[in-house]
C-alpha cells in the first residue's frame, strides 16, 4: 500500500468511527469497513482453479463452453484453454469462476 492509499485508509476509518459513535453506521457495517481498510489486506484470497475443476464447475452448470464463457463475459477460446490448463485465470476471470464455484452460477445470472 503506498503512502497516499495508506493516507485514505486512515481517514475512511477515522470517518467510519464517527459514523459509527453517531449512530450512523451499525457495528456490522463499521466491521466490514475496518476489515476491508485496516490492514490493506483482502477480505479473502482466491483459490487457484485447476484445469480439471474449471471444467467439472461449467459441467455442473450444465452449459457448454459458449454459454459459459458468455455469462463469465470471456471467449469461448479462453474458457477452453482454461479448462486444458494452458493458461490459468487471473483478475476478474479468477474472481467470476470462484464466485460461481462458492454461490452457484445463480449468482451471476
């Protein structure tokens, strides 16, 4: 985190307190703000998907590689290498599939 972001962490969580002691945010919220900005960690961390799961996680969706690859906005082509382990998903991608793993394709629809 560079300086400048560890700048406006401070000052969103100075402003999540007041919020807070003025009975503007509820704990819930404040939690999920400090979690979120405390440390610049992550809320979580994505679990790499093998070639083998990527597949077995669009087959369990019932979709080919087209209909997949449309709802995840990717190309059919990507999908495909994904799911030969040719190349493996990062950024947004990585995101999308954990999602759908974690809730089910519902999630994106």
């Amino acid at each position: 985190m560079t300086k400048r972001n560890k700048g406006l962490a401070a000052a969103i969580l100075e402003t999540a307190d007041d919020f807070r002691d003025a009975g503007l945010l509820d704990s819930a919220a404040h939690a999920k703000i400090t979690m979120r900005h405390a440390d610049g960690a992550p809320a979580f961390e994505l679990r790499a998907l093998s070639g083998a799961e990527i597949r077995a996680l669009r087959e369990s969706t019932r979709m080919s590689q087209a209909v997949f690859a449309r709802h995840l906005n990717l190309t059919p082509g990507y999908v495909s290498q994904l799911e030969r382990g040719a190349k493996r998903p990062t950024g947004a991608a990585l995101a999308l599939l954990d999602i759908v793993r974690r809730k089910g394709i519902e999630a994106i629809l």
